[in-house]
C-alpha cells in the first residue's frame, strides 16, 4: 500500500497546479442503464489529471424501492455530488447506501457527498477496506487525488464506511437484494464484488480494468484469477468494471486472459532460471495482444516484476 502511494504521489507532481477546477456540468456527464434499477456512470478510462478532476471510475446506482444504493461515489466530494446530481434526474428518493468496493481513493472519496446530504445513509465496505479508510491512508487518498488533479478535491474529507460485511452476505436493502462476495487477496485485500441478485448485475470493482493495465502494487495476480472466476460462477449476465465500458462475460475474460497470460508467462521463466535477470524480455512478447490497452508501455514492466516478487514468494 505504502509503495503504491508513493508511486502515485510522484506522478502527481506533473499534474500539480494552483487554479481551482470548475465544477462538473452534469449534463455532459451520461449514464448507461444496465438492467431495470442499476445505472452506471462511466468515466475516462484513465489515471486521474486536472482535465478529468479525477472522475474516472464508474460510479453507479441501483433504484431500489424505498431508496437508492450507490456503488463507489468516486474520487472526491465532488465527484459524489455529480453522482448526486445524476440520480436526481432519473428519481426522488433519498440515498439509503453505499458500498465501496476497495480502498483506492478514486472509488470511496465520494463517500462525503453522500452523507452531507443523506447522513442516515449506510455506507457498507469489507472490514479490511473500512479499518484502512478510518487511518491516516485516508487523508494521504485526499491528498493525492489532490496533487494529481490540480487541486480538483478540494475540501474533501475521507469518510470511511460505517459497517464492515464479509463474503457471502446477503443484504436486503429497500426491495433488492445484494449479495456480497469477497474473494480475499486479489485487486487488494479488501475487495468486494457486489451482485444485486434480482437485476443480475455484478459490480467487480477493480478486479476487472477493461482496456487498460491498473496497478496491481497491492494486490495479487493469482488471487485476482481466482476473484475472476468466482465472479465468472455467479448467476450475473451484466458486468460491471471498476474502470471501463461495462459488458456481458466477454470484458471479463478478456481481463482474465491478460492475467493468466501474464501469472503463466513468469511463473514459466521463473521455474526454468529462478535468476533469469532476462524474464522481463521474455515475457513481454507473450502479453502483445495487449499492447492496444492503455497505459500498457508505462504499467507491462511494472507488472511483470511485481509477478516475479510474487511467484518468488510462492515458491518458498
């Protein structure tokens, strides 16, 4: 975790600035309806910068009944506002929940909007995911979404979840229920997927990244494979990503085969010359038909090597 916010803290230094960002006009902002109740806000596909103000995930919401559910508010209170302001347009019912799927900042900053406006809401999250949030990782999210937008986060406040739940849990909120699932270490140790069972729809947070390689620093390729199958075995049909266009199965094992390509490749290199100063070269042929996703020349390396340090570890 430590490493991961340093290594986002340096890139931010590019995006410093001191002009306040102008607040978002909902109106440019679309939602996709995904199933009867469940829509979703999909932002750039890209690390957060003053252009995007750190909107960049995919917040959404479920209509359920009595209330509204929202899934990962974003990035800032900003960012929870927009989402507020989206879900006025299609409904009048307050927020009654929240669920964040894991502990990067640019899925649960938003946390503050909502209980500004709905402090009876309930914001739910795995234990570990809701002990980081209540620390000091918290303001260091603040900060650096701070540092990576130009300012765009300004005034936000970490607000960490109210109830930690585990996996498989089933929660009635208002008329639908969400069925939790949490596959231990895979995105970090702290994910959870979220299926609102009667929509068929399954928010994966970022266990699946479509079109893009994420950073995986805390987290672990094996055990996103296994996240990944867990999820393939639901009864869901719609696919929600914690960053990309949301689809039917076929986003997601496409995801998976980045992964098992990957995991495979090393773990092959590795068990021929464990020493093999050259399994970077080696593998990076192998993960060309990914080479169109983005960030893909800044992240492949990264991942190959984090890979290495973690079928090491296997392996002893």
């Amino acid at each position: 975790m430590k490493r991961l916010l340093l290594v986002l803290l340096l890139l931010s230094l590019a995006s410093c600035g001191k002009s306040k960002a102008p607040a978002f006009d909902p109106s440019k902002v679309s939602l996709k309806q995904i199933s009867e109740r469940v829509y979703v806000l999909h932002g750039p596909n890209e690390i957060p910068n003053p252009q995007n103000r750190g909107f960049m995930n995919n917040p959404a919401f479920v209509i359920a009944g009595k209330g509204v559910i929202v899934i990962d508010p974003g990035s800032s209170r900003q960012v929870g506002d927009l989402v507020l302001a989206k879900i006025a347009e299609l409904s009048p019912l307050p927020v009654i929940a929240v669920f964040n799927t894991h502990i990067h900042g640019d899925h649960w900053l938003g946390n503050q909007a909502i209980k500004e406006k709905y402090p009876r809401a309930v914001i739910y999250a795995h234990a570990n995911m809701k002990t980081a949030a209540a620390g000091a990782g918290g303001q260091r999210w603040v900060d650096i979404m701070n540092r990576m937008t130009g300012g765009a986060a300004e005034g936000t406040k970490p607000v960490a979840p109210d109830l930690g739940v585990e996996h498989e849990e089933t929660l009635k909120v208002g008329d639908r229920r969400f069925r939790i699932y949490h596959p231990g270490k895979a995105h970090t140790d702290g994910d959870l997927m979220i299926e609102v069972v009667e929509d068929k729809v399954l928010f994966l947070g970022d266990i699946v990244i479509v079109g893009r390689l994420g950073r995986i620093e805390d987290g672990q390729v094996k055990g996103n494979l296994a996240a990944i199958d867990m999820a393939l075995k639901t009864s869901a049909v719609h696919f929600v990503p914690g960053h990309g266009p949301s689809n039917g199965r076929d986003h997601v094992l496409g995801y998976r085969r980045y992964l098992h390509t990957l995991y495979s490749e090393v773990r092959k290199h590795y068990e021929r010359n464990p020493g093999d100063p050259q399994i970077k070269s080696k593998v990076l042929p192998a993960l060309a038909p990914f080479k169109s996703w983005k960030d893909f020349d800044n992240e492949a390396g990264r991942h190959i090597g984090l890979t290495v340090r973690q079928v090491e570890t296997e392996a002893f």
